[in-house]
C-alpha cells in the first residue's frame, strides 16, 4: 500500500502526478509575478520591451516545408 503522503512528494510512484501538479503550482507563481511587474512598469517600459520582443520573432528563420 503506497503511502499517500509520500505519492505527493513522488517518493513513492506518482511521480509524474507530482511533477505535474508542481509545475502548475509553479505557472501559477509566475502568472503573480508577471502581474506585479506589470502595474510596476510605465507604458514606455512596456513598449520598449514589446519592441524587442517583436525583433526577436522576426529575426528568427523561418521553417520552410
């Protein structure tokens, strides 16, 4: 019988059931913290980084079939 306090951690199966719950766990984080440096930053700072954003798209090579 699996322990289901351990199958949390992934220490006893369920590891890719704990990998995954982490990862959503850690999106989540991330989302809070685009959030937060979003109203931090000034409609200037986030063109600026929108322009650089958009160059890095168009400079990469596009796949032809």
């Amino acid at each position: 019988m699996k322990d289901p306090h351990a199958v949390a951690l992934g220490r006893k199966g369920g590891k890719a059931r704990a990998k995954a719950q982490s990862a959503s766990a850690l999106s989540a984080i991330g989302r809070k913290g685009a959030a937060a440096r979003e109203q931090e930053l000034t409609a200037v700072e986030r063109s600026k980084i929108a322009r650089i954003a958009a160059k890095a798209r168009w400079k990469k090579e596009r796949k032809t079939e």
